[in-house]
C-alpha cells in the first residue's frame, strides 16, 4: 500500500536506538516499522528490500523512500529514483530496492522506510534490512 510503514520482524543489533511498530504498518500484528535515533547527529540510514511481483498488468513504476516523524518522503520526494517494477510480467518478476544516504537528524527522530507510487501491482517481500548507525 502506497506510504504505508513496511514491518520487519527481527531486530538484530539495537545500540542505544528505539524500535517501535506503527499502527499503519504493512503488517500490525509482527515485527517493527521504525527506528527512534537517541541523540542528534550525523547517521547514516541505509534500507534493501528484495521480493517478487504475485500480481497485476504491466509494467508499474515504484519509489522505496523514507520517512521522518510525520514527513511522508525525507528529505523529499527527488532524493529517490523511481524503478521499473514487474517489466510486463503479470507475476513472479524478482525486485530489489535499496538506498543509502547520510542524514542529519535531531533527537527522537523516527525513521520507516515505505514504497509510494503503486500502481495496481502487488508483490511479497522476502527479505531486506533497514539500519541506522550513528557517524558523529
């Protein structure tokens, strides 16, 4: 769905930030959607997710991006491409999406990723990862 906060269902290493699950998520019953860095600083915000297309027409253009404390797309919405998703197939196309950006933020802000600009497609995501790491 388009903007909503996607789930992810382990927490592998957690220093010194908070994760939480947003009522909106993809998924709300498991897993967490976001991550509440402790302090203001430099960080460096990295997301992959990997999956396949089950359904829909055509060919659909998605943007994976993410979100600060009530900012749909941060820092907005140029900072992520668009990719092609599905090339015309109507299920099974394999996807990934990813990006790394070195971010300033403020104390308690909270970080999800999300997809926006769904067409009518639907996929299953498999794996990925969402990190945040301190630099200074």
């Amino acid at each position: 769905t388009n903007s909503k906060p996607i789930s992810f269902t382990n927490t592998t290493t957690n220093v010194n930030c908070t994760t939480s699950r947003a009522p909106n998520a993809t998924d709300t019953t498991t897993g967490i959607t976001s991550i509440s860095v402790p302090s203001a600083g430099t960080y460096l915000v990295s997301a992959m997710l990997g999956g396949k297309k089950t359904s829909g027409s055509g060919t659909d253009q998605i943007r994976f991006a993410l979100a600060k404390s009530g900012i749909s797309t941060f820092p907005n919405g140029l900072t992520y491409p668009t990719f092609v998703f599905g090339a015309g197939s109507s299920g099974g196309m394999e996807f990934h999406a990813n990006f790394t950006l070195p971010l300033t933020l403020s104390a308690t802000d909270t970080l999800s990723v999300h997809f926006s600009h769904i067409g009518d497609t639907q996929a299953k995501i498999e794996e990925g990862y969402f990190s945040v790491t301190k630099l200074h």
